[in-house]
C-alpha cells in the first residue's frame, strides 16, 4: 500500500514538546500515525532567495518544506488566496481585491507545489490537498500526466452560486476542481452549493466540464475524548486558576477567534453590549472574555477591524465599568490549548457567532471542555457549519446584535436540567463524530471513488 501525501499551505511547525502544532495537523494526527506519510507544504519563510525544498520527520510523516519568494508570498497568499478567496468564500464582497496578476502568481505557485509533489511522488501513493491556497493543484498534476489518487478538501465554506459567480475566474477555478477525484466540503449544505452552481444535481457523483468526479460533506471534529481530559486536567492549572480567582464568582462568557472579518466581533461586542443594556441586574456578575489573536496584521482592512473593535471594547468599558468590575476583557493575544480548554470549562456561555464559517471547531471545543455535572450553554452562529450539528445550541443570526444579547440572557438565567439535556445531545454528536472519523471517512470515500474520473 502506498503512502498518504498530504499537500497544504503550510506544513505542521515543529516544536520540542509535542511534536508539531496547527489545526490540521491535529485533525490528521490519527490517519498519520496508522500509516507512513508524506506532507508538503510551506514553511513559513519568505525569501529573495529561499532555501531548496528540506524534509523532517514527525514519527511517521516526512514533512517536507519550502520557502516562498517576497513577490509569490504577496501574489498567491495575500493576495489572490486571502484578498480574494477568503472574503467572497465568506460573502463579503466587499472585502475582496481582485488583481489578474495576483490570480497569476497563485497558479505559478501551485506550480511549484506540484514540481515538488511529482519529485516525490510514488505510483501507489494517495494525494489529500487541503483548502483554498491550492485547487489548481489537481489540474496541473493530471496535465503531467499523474493518475494517482487526488482528493481534495475544502477547510471554509463554498459560497452560493450567485457569489461564487462574482469572482472574474469562477469558471476556471470549478474547472481546476473537476480534476480530483473527491471534493470534499464542510457541510452537505457547502457541498450542495457546489453541485448547484455545476447544474449537475445533488452528486455524489456529478459530471462537469467533461469529467466524472464526487462531491460530499464530511464534518470535520476534533478528538474529544483528548480534549475533555485536556480540560478537566488544565482547570487546576496555572492559568485555569488564575482565571478563576480574577473572575471570582462572577459568570464567564467566552469567546476564542482570530482577529477576521468573518467572525464577527464588532457584531458580537454589540450584542453583549445590548445584553447588559437590557439586564441591569447582571451589572457586575457576568464578565466576557474575547480572545481575538491578531491575524494578517499586514492588511489594512484588517489593522481597521482591529481599531474598530479596540474603539468598541474602550466604549463598552467606559460605559458600564465600575471601579472593581471590567465587564469586557479583550486580549489580541493567542494562548496555548491547555489553557484554552481550562478557560471553556469555567464558562458559563460559550459565545461563537461568526458571519460565516466552514466548521468552527472552538463550537465543539467548548461542548468537550464542559464539565458533565455543570456544563454550560453555547451561543451559535447558524451560518457556522458546526450549527448544523449541534442541536443544543442557542442558535442566532449573528447580524441580529439584539438576538445575541438575548441568547446570553437566556443562556445565563437557563434551567438546570436544560442546560444538562441540551449539552449530552451535543457533547454525544462530538463524541461520535471525531477527526479521526472525518479523516477516515473522508479517505474511505476517495478509495472508493477511484475510477470516476474519466477525460
């Protein structure tokens, strides 16, 4: 049996205590300790000059990295694939810069990415691409004459046809995608988007541009059983304990995201702003903590959001603050799992309301920290993929700030034995529905697509 080749923008960074770190690399981590792997991907470094292709080893896996030129580096990553894919694949069209030089710098480097995939290509070996940096890489590789196995998987959402349509190369993007074998999407819902847009029916199996290939939606997880240990080991901890004393007995809401357009925060910061509004009688018992690390801090739509919701945040405080209780902690500062999964279990709300979202695994992070005995309740955006999951959740529109404050509201004033019902539903669908299961399930189905493809 051939190896798994894993193909992604970036490849796992190495790190003396655990071995690797990234979302992905997690996801992963149960197929690539079953079988001899192969990753390829960037390493993080831009260059005049940069390194040739090196390779490691993380047990199993031969990860192999690269560096990209300052021109490649700005053409396909920040700009055609997050000045452009990232915005309109999250319907904000606003936000997108579209630059047909860009769009030619991203296929040169999908370029490289496949002169590096075929130098070490074995003929048995099964290709799994990930995410929106490289759906021309399929196209390029079958032009070479590959015919290995080629799956790919899309990490964000896929836009309604009508949005897709605005994007200048729409059709030779889904031209570049009908030369996998499986596209896989978050969401049977993003899957179906596709397939509408193709006019070629709900799939699995669908014909486009003269090829045969499926489609599918395969919910992505995360390993539970890890993570709620992680949890309840973590909430004694340093950093657990520390949160706990500086709360006291207030009641914790939390959110955990990039700093990106796409999730939502002014809109967030609004909503808890309308809850305290409407609920004097929580003044000084309900703190929310909203993690936001600084991500593409480089793009000036980004340093705006990040000024906008630094004015929010001093707004909210000057107007509600009292001399011994800060009511909104904002903190563009990341911090480590451990910690993270300490700071899910005091919670007494979870609060994540992207605008749009592929998945949103800091949803199913949540219900796993939870402790059984006591567990919180989730606040979720139902344009994230995880709502279509998790039933116990508090659904919003996340573009309603007054249905935020409310979700909180009810949230925080919810029955005991509520809370408890709806927390075993979603906590038995993470529990069932692991990364180990999508990575397998999602394997399984590209084995047994092989053959569909035809010229």
């Amino acid at each position: 049996m051939g190896r798994l080749v894993v193909v992604s923008n970036r490849i796992p960074v190495a790190t003396a205590r655990v071995g690797a770190t990234g979302g992905l690399a997690v996801a992963l981590a149960d197929v690539l300790a079953r079988q001899d792997a192969l990753w390829i991907g960037w390493n993080g470094d831009v260059a005049e000059d940069p390194d040739p292709p090196s390779s490691r080893r993380m047990r199993r896996t031969e990860i192999v990295g690269f560096g990209l030129t300052p021109q490649m580096h700005a053409g396909f990553y920040a700009g055609f694939s997050n000045a452009v894919l990232w915005p309109l694949f999250h319907y904000r069209l606003g936000l997108v810069e579209y630059r047909r030089e860009d769009y030619a710098v991203y296929n040169e480097v999908n370029e490289r990415f496949a002169r590096i995939v075929r130098e070490r290509l074995a003929p048995d070996d099964t290709l799994w691409v990930h995410d929106y940096h490289l759906i021309p890489l399929a196209r390029i590789l079958r032009r070479q004459g590959v015919t290995n196995r080629i799956g790919f998987f899309l990490h964000i959402p896929w836009p309604a046809a009508e949005v897709f349509r605005s994007l200048p190369v729409h059709r030779d993007l889904a031209e570049a995608l009908a030369h996998y074998d499986l596209v896989g999407f978050q969401t049977a819902s993003h899957a179906h988007q596709f397939a509408d847009y193709l006019g070629s029916g709900e799939g699995p199996s669908v014909e486009a541009f003269g090829r045969r290939f499926e489609i599918g939606g395969f919910p992505i997880g995360i390993d539970t059983q890890q993570f709620a240990e992680m949890a309840s080991k973590s909430a004694s901890g340093e950093a657990g304990a520390r949160l706990a004393e500086s709360t006291g007995n207030r009641a914790l809401v939390i959110g955990v995201d990039r700093l990106d357009h796409s999730k939502g925060l002014p809109n967030r910061i609004a909503g808890f702003a309308n809850f305290l509004a409407r609920n004097p009688d929580w003044h000084g018992r309900v703190q929310y903590l909203q993690i936001a690390p600084v991500s593409r801090g480089e793009v000036a739509n980004y340093r705006a959001l990040r000024r906008e919701l630094d004015g929010m945040a001093g707004r909210l405080n000057g107007k509600y603050a009292e001399f011994d209780w800060t009511p909104l902690r904002y903190i563009n500062r990341g911090y480590p799992r451990k910690a993270l999964a300490a700071f899910y279990r005091q919670a007494r709300i979870g609060l994540v309301t992207p605008l749009r979202d592929g998945m949103n695994l800091v949803a199913k992070e949540y219900v796993a920290a939870q402790q059984a005995s006591d567990p919180g309740v989730l606040v979720l955006s139902e344009f994230a993929g995880a709502a279509a999951e998790l039933s116990g959740a508090l659904k919003v529109n996340p573009y309603d700030a007054d249905a935020i404050g409310d979700a909180i509201a009810q949230g925080l004033a919810m029955p005991f034995e509520e809370r408890i019902a709806r927390w075993k539903a979603d906590y038995a669908t993470v529990e069932a529905n692991t990364a180990g299961v999508w990575a397998r399930g999602y394997l399984a189905t590209l084995e047994a697509a092989r053959g569909l493809i035809a010229a």
